[in-house]
C-alpha cells in the first residue's frame, strides 16, 4: 500500500469519526433535553392530579437511549485515536522514505 493511500485513508477515517462522534453528542443532547421536557411534564400533571384528586399516570413515551449514544462516543473515540495513529505512522514512513532519497 502506498504512503499517500494510508495517508488519505486515515484521514478520511479521522473525519468519518469526528462526523460520528458530533452525531452521538447531538443524541446525547436531544436524549437529555426529551428527559428534562418529560420530567417537567410529569410535574405538571401531579400537580394538576393534585388538586383534582385524580390518579396520576406518568406519560407515555419512548425513553431515551443515552446508553447507546455512550457507546457509540466511546467506539468513535477509538476510531479516532486508531486513525490518527495511521496518520503519525505514514508520516514517519513517508519522512523516513525522503531521508533516504536525500
């Protein structure tokens, strides 16, 4: 394989995790978001139970997958360190490469 093709692919694997790791942040955001919108809600209709001496049901929704938004951060991390590695590793290559050309 040449130095300029481990080159190229470990920076297009650095950029392809970076856009992962954004995407996992984002969940992760949204998840927390959507947790404190229904924690408010759920307040909201103790509160309105209360006064109506009604039985309180929490709201029915989907939780959110925090946990798998982790994970996937986790394993991009590693992408990422694995592919700029790559990088330092064809660098040296390619510099050792001009050493013994000069």
């Amino acid at each position: 394989m040449p130095v300029g093709s481990a080159l190229s692919s470990g920076v297009e694997g650095f950029n392809r995790a970076s856009q992962q790791i954004e995407r996992a942040t984002a969940d992760i955001n949204r998840a927390s978001l959507q947790q404190q919108d229904d924690d408010q809600l759920a307040q909201q209709r103790q509160l309105q139970a209360a006064s109506k001496d009604e039985a309180v049901t929490p709201p029915v929704s989907q939780p959110p997958r925090i946990d798998e938004s982790l994970v996937q951060l986790k394993v991009e991390e590693f992408n990422a360190k694995a592919n700029t590695q790559t990088i330092r590793t064809a660098d040296e290559v390619l510099g050792t490469l001009v050493d013994i050309k000069v």
